[in-house]
C-alpha cells in the first residue's frame, strides 16, 4: 500500500511544478522505476488516478520506465547485470559486488499544457 503514498508524492512534485511553472493541466507523467526499487508499476498505475483526482494530474497518462540494476565487482572489474538469485559477478562468480544503479524511483519529465 505504500504506493500510494508515492503517487501522493508523484502528485506533490506535480503541484509544486504548476505553481512553479504556472501550467494548469499535465498531460503525461513518465515515471524511471529501478528494478530494485520496491516499487510495483502495476500498483503505481492503480493508485495514482486515486492520488491525482482534483488536481492537474488528474487524467494525465503515467509512462513507466523500468530501469535495470547494474552492479560492480569489486575483484574482476565487471559492469553490468547480475543473476538475481545467485548474488554473484557472472564473470567471475565472486559475491563481492556492489549495486550501481537499481533503487531509482522519480519523475523524468512532465507533459503539460
């Protein structure tokens, strides 16, 4: 359920913008989700029409961008994926590495008019 107390938060950063910016209606919201994050889209899109009844979000289409985890290995050097279920480098096979990216959650951009 603590989805929607992100897409209150989505909404927050939404009002700030038209008082900020002066724009009265937001077309389209395009959300970045880390593959880490906790954040279930499916629950995002359910709660967010809740989230933005009465303000300028309301009716906006959310894009959702899954981004994926990317990791470091601290013993061979490698960049990149990782097997979720084994928590190890796929190059080497050391489980001394490090999450680069992956827990991201925020808006890229607004659509407004």
């Amino acid at each position: 359920m603590h989805e929607l107390a992100l897409a209150k938060g989505i909404i927050d950063i939404v009002n700030s913008e038209a008082r900020e910016k002066g724009f009265k209606r937001v077309l389209e919201i395009a959300l970045c989700i880390g593959e880490y994050s906790g954040v279930a889209p499916e629950c995002i899109r359910e709660f967010f029409p809740i989230a933005a009844a009465g303000t300028p979000a309301e009716g906006a289409v959310l894009k959702l961008e899954r981004l994926p985890a990317r990791f470091s290995c601290r013993d061979c050097g490698y960049e990149g994926g990782a097997d979720r279920k084994r928590a190890c480098c796929p190059q080497c096979g050391s489980t001394a590495i490090k999450m680069l990216s992956g827990r991201e959650f925020y808006v890229e951009k607004l659509k407004v008019e």
